[in-house]
C-alpha cells in the first residue's frame, strides 16, 4: 500500500493547486481524479470552455457588426462554422488539461485516476473501471467541486433540456434557447448563442438579473444585453418544463401571478450549482456534511476530524475557480505550519460577458442594510478616450469608501477589460487605500484603468477630471 503526507481527492483548480503546493513545500502527495483528464468541472466543462466559446462568438459579432466601422472589409458574406468553433474549444480545453498533467509530473505528484472514497480518516479506496487499490495518507483534502443545480420538478435530459455541460458541446445553434437563471452562467452561455443567430430568453425568479451584484450593474448589463437583442422576464417564477420531440415549453408566473409560457427548441436550466460528494463515503470517516450537501469546515477548512480538509465548491461560499486556488493554497501552507491567511470580502467576482462584469466587496445595497456610512464615485467608460477608440463605451467603474475614513469597501465595474481591471480594486483592498490613494496613483494614458482613477476622484472631492 502506498502512503502519502497528503492525498488530495479531486483535480480541479482547488485540489490540483493545493497538491502542487502541498508537494512544494516537501510533503509526499497523491492526487485522485474519477474522470481520464485532470482539470475538474473548470477545465473540462466551465471556465475554459466556455471563455473559449465567448471569445469566438465575439469575434464572429465583431466581423458581422463592426468590423465594417473599422475600415475593414470582408469580401461574400461572414459565415459561421459551429462545427470547428466547438472543435476549437475542444483543443483549447486539451490543451489546459495536458497542462495540469504536466505540473503533476514536473512536481512529483502521483496521479490516481477512479472514484476515491473513504475507508476510515486515512485510507482512500480508488475504483476504477481496471482495479481498485487503497493509499494511505496523513492528511487527505476533499475537493470534489460542484454539479450543475436544477429544479425539482425538472427531468434534464441533457439533449434539449440541458445543464451548462451539454451547452458547451451542442451540435448545432438554437432557434430560440430559454435560459432559466439570469446568473453568470446563464448569461454567459445565453449571448453565446445570441451573438451566433438564436433567440434567447431568460427567465429569472429574481427581480434582476445577477442579484448578488451591485444593482447598478444588474441595470447597466440588462440595458446592453437588451440592445444586443436579448429578451428578459424578470420576477418570472419557473413552474413547469416540459418537452414535445424537438419544442420545448417553460412555464412560469409572473409578478402578477399571471401564468405565461416560452417555447423553444432548447431550455438551458442554469439556477445555480451543487456541492458534489457522491460516493465519497465521508460518513466511513465520521467527516460531516450539512443539510445543504456542503462539507462542514471551521476557519482552517478543517472538517470534525482533524487529518481531514475541504476547500473550493464543496464548502460554504462562492464557487469560484480562484476561491478555490486560494483555499488549496491556504491548507497546504497551514499543513506546513505557516499562517496563512484568505479575506473572503476581496475574492473578486467577474461575469464574462461583454462588456465584462466584475465586483469586490461590499455592494451598496450590503452597506446600506449594514449602517455604515459611504461615499460613491462612478465615471462611465463612454468618457475615456480608450474606450471611444476602441469603440466599447457601455459600462463604468464604481467606487464606495467609508465617508469618514474613505477607506475603499467596495469596487463595481462594468466595461471592456474589467475582468482584468478588478485586480487593482483587489490590491487596492487587500492594503486598505483610500479613494484618494488611488486617486493621486498615475494611470497609463489611454486606457481602460483611468476610469478607476476618474471614480477614485469622484467618490473623494467629486472632482473628477473627464466628466
């Protein structure tokens, strides 16, 4: 039997970034994956694919729509080759797996491929379709991430009723796909299929779309994903979803409890995700899980029992990618007796569409129900010559800071590039600056990063320079 320092079960961004550092600081490690590619739901079947997905279908709107503005001409008409956009994804997901693979080689990490289960607090039975075999470890971190969520009375039958999974690999483009969540998921995949010639209608139980966002970036992405032809029914309550050969109908009600119904060809159910820890036999090991499937960890991530850890979709939380880099980091430091430490207020949340969406901190609806006295600045990206240049002028940036300190509690950003422009928000928390701090900082001429300047100056002294 084979024994390790650490035995990491699952490989994805929280389980193969902990082994990696877990090997770094010299523990003997093990990681164990059920699936043949290592990557988890990020690599294989969320993050990567369907970043891949946007960045063609933008490019394929970009020559429809703009590339005309730019002086560029292209001879016959644009056409659309699903076929090979679904290919390239592929490639670009095998190529972020043979990746992973290539860390665990180069860190001396063993790779178990089957079902890890426990036996007892330290000894992990893997089945695969070849053998099964049992290691043993010292320490063992749970990283079994998520699944797609879905609604009681809804039978997914993953060709026209379908999760996220199956949306990334469809084999031809929806007529009308009904989107049932206005979360990131659901947005992202729906102007997917926008930009590439469906009708999309999302159908949202909430009164906005992201409602754990800032309002005003519900507002501002609702304005832009409306011009970009996409239809929302908001306060819509899903209470029906049916299937008839190729159609398929949604029915809900409305705010006014009024019973309506959407018919298409495919429904992408997008309400959320769910701890994943079936046939990880946790009760073999006394390890707790709530009533919500979550794995119960204290403030190390440290389940009831001492030797054993959990981190990333499968703890409370946002399911996040890099939540989970940053929990996997954190344990395998703490198993080496360092103090690391995680501020879950400055784990940044971005929505991929265009323009991007991100967020870090308090919104001002969360300061507001808090008492807590604030400030606001916000500059719109249609002011900064980069973005005319450019030619994305939707969205701005927001800044909220306590009004006595001005301490920054918040950043909210709309716009090209933001996924990218969050991080100086983040730094900028993460050492507590003040509006001002940033305000008085030299910003690159032209770019988008002068609007967190600009709304720095407007949350200070409203003075700021371009508006």
């Amino acid at each position: 039997m084979s024994t390790y320092d650490v035995a990491v079960i699952g490989s994805g961004p929280g389980g193969y970034v902990a082994a990696i550092r877990c090997a770094q600081l010299g523990m003997k490690t093990a990681i164990i994956e059920k699936y043949s590619t290592l990557g988890g739901t990020c690599l294989n079947v969320g993050c990567i694919p369907s970043k891949a997905l946007l960045d063609s279908s933008h490019h394929y709107e970009d020559a429809l729509n703009h590339f005309e503005e730019h002086g560029i001409d292209i001879p016959g008409d644009v056409k659309l080759n699903f076929k090979k956009m679904i290919e390239r994804k592929a490639g670009v997901v095998d190529q972020n797996v043979k990746g992973i693979a290539f860390l665990m080689d180069k860190n001396k990490i063993d790779v178990y491929e089957g079902l890890g289960s426990f036996k007892d607090a330290t000894h992990i039975e893997i089945a695969s379709e070849k053998e099964t075999q049992t290691i043993e470890a010292k320490n063992i971190i749970i990283a079994t991430g998520s699944k797609p969520g879905s609604l009681p009375f809804i039978e997914i039958d993953k060709e026209r009723i379908i999760t996220s999974t199956e949306a990334l690999s469809l084999s031809e483009v929806p007529k009308h796909m009904i989107v049932i969540g206005g979360g990131v998921i659901g947005l992202e995949l729906g102007q997917v299929y926008r930009r590439l010639g469906a009708d999309v209608s999302v159908v949202e139980y909430m009164d906005r779309i992201l409602p754990t966002m800032d309002k005003a970036q519900s507002k501002e992405l609702t304005k832009v994903m409306k011009k970009q032809g996409v239809k929302f029914y908001t306060s819509h309550k899903v209470s029906e979803v049916t299937r008839k050969g190729k159609e398929v109908t949604v029915t809900a009600t409305d705010k006014k409890d009024k019973e309506v119904t959407f018919t298409g060809d495919y429904c992408l159910v997008s309400v959320g995700r769910r701890p994943f820890t079936e046939g990880l036999k946790a009760e073999n090991a006394g390890v707790k899980i709530n009533e919500r499937g979550q794995v119960e960890v204290n403030e190390h991530l440290q389940t009831n029992v001492k030797n054993i850890y959990a981190i990333g979709d499968v703890v409370k939380g946002a399911m996040l990618a890099h939540k989970a880099e940053e929990e996997g980091v954190f344990v395998a430091e703490t198993l080496a007796g360092q103090k690391p430490h995680i501020n879950y207020n400055l784990i940044p949340g971005v929505v991929y569409t265009w323009p991007e969406v991100a967020s870090v901190g308090k919104t001002e609806e969360q300061l507001k129900e808090e008492g807590v006295a604030f400030k606001s600045g916000q500059f719109p990206m249609r002011a900064l010559g980069r973005s005319r240049a450019s030619g994305d002028t939707d969205g701005f940036v927001k800044i909220l800071c306590d009004k006595e300190t001005d301490e920054i509690l918040g950043v909210h950003m709309v716009g090209a590039r933001v996924a990218d422009l969050i991080t100086e928000a983040v730094t900028a928390m993460e050492y507590r600056a003040s509006a001002e701090d940033i305000a008085r900082m030299s910003h690159a001429h032209p770019t988008y990063g002068e609007a967190m300047k600009e709304a720095a100056l407007a949350a200070t002294d409203n003075r700021p320079i371009h508006m």
